[in-house]
C-alpha cells in the first residue's frame, strides 16, 4: 500500500535562527528520512508550519526567498521522498508572482504554501486571486496551513497551550468558511486547495452549518449560497493531521468522503507516525478507501508528477 504523507515540514537553518519557536529539530531531515522508512513512507509533503522569520528579518522577500532556497537543496538532493510548497510574499502582485514562477521553473517546486490568515486578512481576499488564476492555470495545488502568528481570538487570550490548541484550528475554519461564503472556491473550480487539520472544526459543524444557515434564508438574512454549506465544503481536500481518533475520523469522512482526504503525520510535531497511520489501517472501511487516504488522492492531485 502506497503511502505518501500530506502534512510535514522542514525548515532550513537560516530560517530557524530567525524564528522565534523553532529549533533544529525542524531542519533534521535524515530523522525524518529514517522516521519514514521505519513507517513504510514513500514520500513527504514538506509544508511551510508559518513563523515570525519575515518579522525579525523585516522582509518578506527575503524570507521566502531562504526558504524556497533552502528547501530545492532539500528537494533535488532526495528528489524521489520529498514534494515542495513554496512559501510567496504576499503583500506585492508583482514579487509574488515572480518568485512562484521562480519557484517552479526554477527551483524544482511543485506546490504553494500559504497560511489561513495574514494580519486577519483571510485567503477569500482579492488581494488572492491573480495568485489563484496562476495556479489553476499551472495545475499548481495550494497547501493550506494554519496561522501560528497571530490567529484569531489572540488578542483576548495568548496562551501557550490554548492558542494552538484552539486558536489555530479556529482561524482556519473561519478562512475556509469565508472562502466559502466568498464564491472562491467556484470561482476557480479546477484549483486544489488543501486544508491541514480537517479545515478546523468544520466536521463538528456540518449540522448547524447547514441547519443555522436554512433558518437564516427562510428570513432572507444571509444570502442564497445555491446549496447547503456542507454540499459546497464538501468537495474541498483536507489532511489528517496526525489525528488518532477513530471517530474524528469517521466525521471527517462524513462530511468529505474518503477521495478528498489525506493522510497527514505533522512531523515534527507528531512524532507518533505509526500511531497516525495505524488509525487509518484500522478503520471499519474498504481497502480502496484506505489506499485513497494513505496515497492515491494526493497523486491525482498533483497529476501524476510524484
């Protein structure tokens, strides 16, 4: 059975020495590369966990820059274990673009990373979309990841433990959420978008999504979105994100199905990659189904380049 995971990360070293949380442990790829082999892991996503560096370094350029840099080394000296996402400066069209060009005819990168939020700015913005027109037209999937800068609801509580815990998942529901309500997703119908972590708690809304929002048209407060909530959320893909619950699981497949979710460990976060794909394994679920999580679907999205 094929297993490629959907939810790493890496970061290379003038990254971290410019982050404020990060340590080495998040630039060690040959753990990551025994961890793999030791769990029966093809191959990796390595995605962009969101730090502070383009704070401290004052330029968002330059930070995208080390780390697109830094991560192509990592991608062309094991080209056949690790997929990139290019992290982008955000705040100008014109470098934004550039260095996703720069990124993928140069540096050998297949994909986008980008963040929930940006300052509370939400990936249902305009500011977006000329980035979303090249990716759909490149076939380039755009990885999701959550906000640990600032996500919403920090200003009243800044906790070590509440934050991540509860904030980060929260101000990615409320980004796909908006995209939702926004029109982004049919906007731009052959684009991938993956969300880590189920989208936020968006499985454990599907019901008041759905039963909130038919109230509200009944008295014409909300606009007519054409379907259901959970009809439109549907067809977006999400990673696991090293979940070890049977039943969260169960839930997510409720509301997604089991050809738009992907196995994910979040190492090196998670350390328990076994833990995360034994949950898979033993799901009361067909084998194709299984193959589809653990591998398969995230081949078909990146159209056979893996």
């Amino acid at each position: 059975m094929k297993i490629i995971d959907a939810h790493s990360h890496y970061l290379p070293e003038e990254i971290i020495k410019s982050a404020s949380f990060y340590h080495p442990g998040w630039m060690d790829i040959e753990g990551q590369l025994k961890s793999m082999e030791a769990s029966g892991i093809e191959k990796a996503v390595l995605n962009y966990p969101t730090t502070d560096a383009h704070i401290k370094l004052d330029d968002e350029q330059k930070a995208c820059k080390l780390y697109n840099d830094g991560l192509s080394k990592i991608i062309r000296k094991y080209p056949h274990k690790f997929i990139g996402l290019c992290i982008l400066p955000i705040q100008d069209k014109e470098k934004m673009l550039y260095e996703l060009k720069r990124c993928i005819k140069e540096l050998g990168i297949r994909g986008i990373s980008l963040a929930a939020s940006y300052d509370g700015i939400y990936l249902d913005a305009r500011r977006f979309y000329p980035l979303y027109e090249e990716a759909q037209k490149e076939k380039i999937p755009i990885f999701v990841h959550t906000q640990t800068i600032n996500p919403i609801g920090f200003e009243r509580v800044n906790d070590p433990l509440l934050t991540p815990v509860i904030e980060y998942v929260f101000d990615m529901s409320i980004c796909v959420s908006k995209m939702m309500l926004s029109g982004t997703f049919p906007d731009f119908p052959a684009l991938k978008f993956i969300f880590s972590h189920f989208g936020g708690v968006l499985p454990f809304l599907k019901d008041r999504f759905d039963t909130v929002y038919t109230m509200l048209r009944l008295r014409n407060i909300v606009k007519d979105l054409g379907k259901a909530p959970s009809e439109l959320l549907k067809n977006m893909y999400c990673d696991t994100g090293a979940v070890k619950s049977g039943n969260i699981l169960k839930m997510a497949l409720d509301m997604f199905g089991p050809k738009h979710l992907l196995w994910g460990s979040d190492y090196p976060a998670n350390k328990d990659i076994d833990g995360a794909l034994d949950t898979i394994k033993e799901l009361d679920i067909i084998e194709e189904d299984k193959k589809n999580i653990l591998g398969l679907n995230l081949e078909r999205i990146f159209h056979g380049m893996l």
